[in-house]
C-alpha cells in the first residue's frame, strides 16, 4: 500500500466498516461483534503500517482537492503518528472490552455503527493538515459521540446528551466564524501557511486574527473540557456506557487540545499575551476540576472532573510553551507526554469502573465500596492508573508532570533574573502542586472506597464474585496498566523518545540540559504534592465529606457543590433572562409600532368576537349532531374527549359510517368511533408536540440535519 493513501484509508476504512457491521447486526449479532473487533484491530494495523512508511519515507501527505469543494488535505508526522496511533490503540482496547460489557445492553447495533464511526471521524481530525479538514471531521465527531452519552435513553442520560450536543453545536458554530475570519485575514486555512501568512496580513487586520483565535479557542476549548466550557463532562461520563467514557475522556478531550495546540503554536507562536491567557485557563481548569472531584462521590463522575483537571494540567503546559520562547522544550515535552499519560490513565481507569459496573450496576461508593477486595487483578490496575495520575515517582504520569513543574520554576527564574516581577509564576506553580495534591486525595478516597473498606451487607456478596471478567476484557484492562508502569519504570527508553519523535509539532528544539527526573529537586515537587494529599484525605475528607448512618457505620456524604454547577447556577439564569429582555423589548416595539396599543387592542376585540361566534356555531353543530346521530346514553362519554375539531370531524366520520352499514354492510357492520380515534391522535400528537417543543437537543438535531443536507448538496454537486 501506497504511504500516501495509508492516510486516506486510516481515516475512511471505519466508516466503511461501521456500515459493514451495522448490516451484519441485522441478520447475526455474534458475527456484528466479532467484525467490529476485527475492524478496530485493523485500524491498528493501518497505523503499525503507517509507523513502518514514516520510518522509510518521512512525512506523509495526502490531498483530495475536489473534496467538500475546499479539499480535505492529510499530514503524517511524527505528533499526528504519535496521537493517530493511541487513539487505534484505545479503540481497539474498549472494542475488544465492549463484547462483554454490552452483553445486557439494547441498541448495540446503533451504538456500534455511531462507535467506528467517531473513530474514522476522530483519526481525520488528528491527521488533518488544514483547518477546514480539521473542522468537517471534528464536527461529525461531535455529533456522533452525542449517540453515546444518550445510549442508555433513560432521563439522566438525555439531559446530559442535551448539554453535551448544545455545548458541541455552539462551539461547532463559533469556532466557523472563526475559521471565516481567519481566512478573509490571512488568506489560508492550511497549517504549515498560517504562520507566515498571520505576520503578513495587515496592521488594520491584526484584530481580526485576534478575534479569530478567541472563537476558534471556544470551539476546541467546549471539547477539551477548558474551563468556563466545562460543563458537559460531569455529566455525560457518568451515564454514558464505561467504554465511551473512557473514549469520551481518553481521546476526544484531546481533539479539543490538539486544535488548541494547532492555534497557539501556528497563529501565537510566541506570544506572551496568549500564553498568558491559556495559562490562566489551564489553572483554573486544573484547580477547579479537581475541587469537584474531591467533593464527588460517584465513581465515575470523579473520574470525569479528573479528566477536567488533567486536561488544565495540558493547558498550563500550552501556555508555557509560549511563555518560554525558543526555550520551551521542557514545556513542549511535558504537554504531549501528558496528553499521552492521560490517554491510558483513563482506558485503564474508566474500564476498570466498567468492570465494577458490570457486576454491581451501581457507581455511588456507598453502593460499590468493598467490592475489589478479594480482587487483586483489577486492584492492580486501578491502582497503577491511580498512582499515574497521582505523580508518584515511579509511574508515567510523574515524568510528565515534572517536565511541566521544571517548566513553570524556569519561567519563574527567567522573570527574576531579568528583574520582572515573578510573583504570580509562583503561585501558579503553588497552584500547580496544591492540584497535585487534590488528586492524590480523590484517588486515594476512590481506591480505598472500592478496594480496601467494606461494604456494611453485600462484602459476602462481592468477595464470592470470581469471574467478574472474562479473559478479552481482562487483556484490555492490562494493556494499557503495562505501558503506565512500564513508561514510569523506564522513562528515558519510553517517555524521551516519544517525546523526541512528536515535539517538532510545537516547533521545540532539544532541550538545554537533560532531565533528570529522580533527582532531589525534582523529587521535592512530588513529595509536596503527596503530603497535601495526605492532609487533605485525612484532615477534609475522611472527617468532614463522610459521616454515619443510622447504624452507625460509616458512609460518604453527597455534598457536591450545586453552585459550582455553572449550567445551572449561570448559563441557564441568563439564557432565559436574555430570552425574557428579548421578548419584552419585542412587545415594547410593537406596542410602540401599533400606537399605544390602541389598534392592537382593536384586532383582539375583533378576533375574540370572532372566536365567540366560532365557538357558537360549532356548539350548534355539535347539538345537532347529538340530537340526530349519537342518541344513545352509554356513548354520551365520547364526547368529553378530544376537542371541538377533533369531535366535529370524528362524528361526521361516524355518520358515514352509519350510512354505510344502513345500505351496504347490513351483515357485517362497522364498529368503529372516529370520535375516539381522532382524540387518541390528536392527545398523541399534543403529547409530541411538547415533548418536541422542550426538547433543545431536538432543535440542534434539526440544526444538525440542516447543515449536513447542505454538506450533501456541496458534495454532490
């Protein structure tokens, strides 16, 4: 196979098998799912192969100039190699965890078309070359994975599935005004040119890149969870099936990273104001998801506000690649190794939840606490992504974490040798460590929930539960624990090399120095951060966030923060505030328009006249019809349903009715009352009509249909 149309056929083979399987779904579930293991299987394969014509031929491209009528441009490097490859490795994991956690499930042939095709979908995103590409398949991603946040269909899942495709659609919008705006300035949409077409466009222009840059940081920032555009992650994890979670988490978060990434380092590069803005984000985001972690007390809605601290732990990496100049190699490295920890910290995390969900059918702690006990294979896991995620020296996760601490503490020593103030680099660094030390104490409450306390009734129960796994799923849980451990165990064999094959994406060169990552001071920053999380386990939450019950035994307490809730204490307030102010300012024109009201108020006489005599003529009718037709006592009830259409319509049906069987079916005469008929329609139809007219989500799919009816046109035509 051609290097080249490897790119083409890594992106466009999932949507072909995604058909593929959905058609043998319908005659053979078992030969369904075997399929879509063998199809995930073979996308990796397609990236193993990619990995071999990178290594002999360099970097790869693909163009299909009359796609979409802009074309669809493809690039091979070594970062796009790098995040092509882990997402077909984490599809592949969860495909091959999906047989058995879907066993019980309904609908598994939709959910398993909409799965290969976010795959295809999310590997054109992270090989594309041009922003267009970048935006066409990020967008048939969004709303694909929508599918899995509402798979279950039950109420919690489609509130969720709201939000999430609400927050999805917008940024999707706002994020093509930018792309208009940047390419109407800088007269390019492809990655390699904007750099140097942003330092030509014209000083009156400046602005409107700028403006660009912003809408296109809210569109990408609404998918990596950035903070204030956070709020669909607590909860779309939760409900969403375990393997999607950890897709939801593990991969797609990193879409909206990369296209923040794409931002900063092809438009900004270098730039102290954006830097310092997307630093400033990054913190709070680290900081805030990790508040709301520590107050969680289901299993996986913590592990969903983990994910929004983590992915501001990428963020601060962002901004000090920026930050730091030509020096920045520290900051580079840090943000792709951790965007990559992270990866396989939620595969493995998220399918373990999904291994205790598969047996429990529960997430609230106090549901599932005890249930790893006796367990030590999935204790084994989870606590090798727990360690990973925690920094703790030894495992991946603290080898990324510290070449972002070095980072921040030369940003700081930068400022102050050249006598700026470095004030506030240090409490970012504070702020860094404190969230270091949050996440140990929620890692440590959810280890010791689940796998060392015990459950007050059913400890019997879980600790008899032998085979809560079978083997595939069981080889898709070790997978990614192996590498976490084998990563941090060997860093500069592991860690270093990929860090050296993928950070040309943010123009880093070598770094001055090498790292030494288990030297004293280094070690320092993650000794800090496990002695807050000892204080803060201990000292907060075993002692203010869990109580008693009425037995006495120890449970944990649900005080999760409503106010910290932005969609409801915020978004929510002021959409209809907006709403109400647009409303009224509507009807104060109009008032205005219609002379103080005076004709108005003279139309509504006239119409409610008009109703009345209406309402006159149809109670006629309807006596008369009674008097002649429906004389019969025990039908009387019929005509207290439905309404006066509805009614009126039903019982001229049914005087034909009577008609027809007076002269023609005398024998066998029709039973039947359109009255009834035309009430049940007319109830069903109100009872769609509401559920329609509440129904956001309905309206953005409407939106959604929209815009791809006209993508098919611009296709075909």
């Amino acid at each position: 196979m051609s290097g080249n149309f490897i790119l083409f056929h890594a992106v466009w083979f999932p949507f072909a098998a995604a058909f593929l399987c959905y058609l043998a779904g319908r005659r053979h579930k078992m030969v369904r799912d075997r399929l879509m293991q063998l199809a995930v299987t073979a996308e990796m394969g397609l990236m193993i192969s990619a990995v071999l014509a990178y290594a002999r031929l360099g970097e790869l491209t693909f163009c299909w100039s009359g796609f979409c009528m802009r074309g669809m441009d493809l690039k091979l490097d070594g970062f796009r190699l790098l995040y092509g490859g882990i997402a077909a490795l984490m599809w592949m994991m969860t495909g091959i965890f999906s047989r058995e956690y879907f066993r019980h499930y309904r609908n598994r042939n939709r959910y398993y078309f909409f799965y290969l095709v976010t795959l295809g979908a999310t590997m054109g995103v992270f090989l594309s070359a041009d922003l267009y590409t970048t935006f066409l398949f990020f967008e048939i991603m969004s709303l694909t994975s929508y599918v899995w946040v509402v798979h279950d269909e039950k109420p919690a899942a489609m509130k969720a599935g709201e939000i999430y495709l609400s927050i999805a659609v917008i940024g999707g919008l706002v994020m093509l005004m930018g792309l208009f705006l940047l390419y109407d300035a800088a007269g390019t949409l492809r990655m390699s040119e904007l750099y140097g077409a942003v330092q030509r466009v014209l000083p009156q222009k400046q602005g409107q890149i700028g403006a660009a840059g912003l809408c296109m940081l809210f569109g990408f920032g609404a998918k990596a969870g950035m903070f204030p555009l956070h709020v669909w992650l607590p909860k779309a994890h939760p409900v969403a099936p375990a393997p999607a979670s950890a897709l939801l988490s593990g991969i797609l978060t990193k879409t909206g990273v990369f296209g923040v990434l794409v931002v900063s380092s092809e438009l900004f590069r270098r730039d102290m104001r954006w830097g310092k803005l997307i630093l400033c984000l990054g913190a709070v985001t680290m900081f805030g998801g990790a508040l709301l972690a520590v107050f969680s007390i289901d299993l996986k809605r913590t592990l969903a506000c983990s994910s929004m601290s983590q992915i501001g732990f990428i963020l601060v990496g962002a901004g000090m690649t920026q930050l730091l100049g030509a020096g920045n190699a520290l900051a580079a490295r840090g943000t792709i190794l951790h965007m990559v920890n992270h990866s396989l910290i939620k595969l493995a995390l998220f399918m373990a939840a999904g291994a205790v969900y598969m047996n429990v059918h529960k997430l609230d702690l106090n549901d599932i606490r005890g249930f790893g006990r006796k367990k030590p294979f999935l204790k084994a896991v989870f606590l090798t992504g727990a360690l990973s995620i925690g920094g703790v020296p030894g495992w991946s996760g603290y080898v990324s974490k510290t070449l972002l601490h070095e980072s921040i503490v030369e940003y700081a020593q930068e400022l102050a040798a050249a006598g700026e103030p470095s004030l506030w680099v240090r409490g970012i660094e504070w702020v860094f460590l404190l969230t270091g030390g949050l996440t140990i104490a929620y890692m440590t409450k959810l280890f010791a929930a689940v796998f060392v306390e015990k459950h007050p009734l059913r400890q019997q129960e879980y600790d008899g539960k032998r085979d809560y796994m079978n083997r595939e799923s069981t080889l898709a849980l070790a997978v990614p624990a192996v590498l976490l451990t084998a990563a941090g165990f060997f860093p500069y064999l592991t860690m270093d090399r990929l860090a050296d094959l993928s950070q040309g994406f943010l123009y880093a060169e070598a770094p001055a120095h090498a790292v030494r990552y288990f030297s004293f001071g280094n070690l320092k920053g993650a000794v800090i951060s496990l002695a807050i999380g000892t204080v803060v386990y201990f000292g907060f939450i075993r002692k203010f966030l869990m109580g008693k019950d009425e037995k006495g035994e120890g449970i944990y307490r649900d005080v999760w923060p409503r106010w910290l809730d932005l969609e409801d204490s915020l978004y929510r307030p002021v959409f209809q505030r907006a709403l109400a102010a647009a409303a009224g300012g509507v009807c104060r024109y109009a008032d205005r328009l219609y002379v103080s009201g005076k004709l108005l108020r003279g139309l509504l006489e006239v119409s409610a006249f008009l109703s009345r005599c209406c309402d006159c003529l149809t109670d006629g009718l309807l006596a008369l019809l009674r008097s002649t037709t429906h004389k019969s006592r025990t039908e009387r009830h019929v005509y207290l349903i439905g309404t006066r259409f509805s009614r009126t319509m039903g019982m001229l049906l049914d005087q034909v009715i009577r008609v027809l069987n007076r002269t023609i079916r005398k024998k066998n005469p029709i039973e039947h009352s359109f009255v009834v008929t035309f009430a049940e329609w007319e109830e069903v139809f109100k009872r769609t009509s509401r559920l329609i007219s509440v129904s956001l989500s309905f309206g953005l799919m409407l939106a959604v249909i929209g815009l791809g009816l006209t993508l098919i046109y611009l296709l075909w035509w």
